[in-house]
C-alpha cells in the first residue's frame, strides 16, 4: 500500500488556518473581557463608590436604574437619606455643592426617579 503524505502548501494551508482562528477566537475573547476580572454589576459598584465617599456605615436604602449605565438612589448616613447618582466614573449627592449638575444629570439619567416634596 501506499502512504499518502501531506504536501508541503497544503501543510502550510492548515497551519496558517489554525493560526488565524486562534488570532480570531483570542481578539474575541480580550473584546468580551475574558482575560480579565469580571466587571462589578452596576448595584455593586454603588455601594463601593458611596462607602469610599461617605464611609463604611453608610447604607444604600434604595437603588434604580437609570440611562447610561447609571444607578439613582438614597443612602442612609447618620440618619439622613441623601439623594445619589451612580455612574461608572462619579458619585454626585445631592448635598454636594453642585446642586444645579445633580439636579440637571438627575433628570437626565433617572427621569422617573422618586423625588422628594418640597421643603416648606
């Protein structure tokens, strides 16, 4: 009998193919994060983000999503509950001396937030 033998080109052929699926299947998977952490849910970045802002005995109390990757809420610190706007880059409160941007972003990113009457 006779053996047959791969030729060289068509070696060089299915080499080159397994190349590239290998190329393509790990540009896949660093465009999905695969190599790396999983990234935190938004709810959980938060409560990072309020307890390194705040401290650690702050509590969120209510939480919503919001356009854009955000999250609207309310944390309890000390007895107070203040409004908060998560994003993935900023925390704003509503006590923070920009009250006029909390207001603007609230009513973009979280239009049908709970808002709270007015203060008489």
């Amino acid at each position: 009998m006779t053996r047959r033998r791969l030729s060289i080109d068509r070696l060089i052929f299915l080499l080159g193919a397994v190349v590239l699926a290998l190329g393509a299947l790990s540009l896949w998977l660093i465009l999905q994060n695969g190599f790396g952490p999983p990234d935190p849910s938004p709810e959980d970045r938060a409560r990072n983000q309020v307890r390194e802002h705040i401290g650690s005995d702050a509590r969120i109390r209510y939480t919503e999503a919001g356009r854009r990757s955000a999250i609207c809420g309310y944390v309890a610190d000390e007895g107070q509950v203040i409004a908060f706007i998560s994003r993935p880059n900023r925390l704003m409160l509503e006590t923070d001396p920009l009250k006029q941007e909390f207001d603007q972003l609230q009513g973009d990113l979280c239009p049908g937030f709970l808002k709270r009457p007015p203060s008489a």
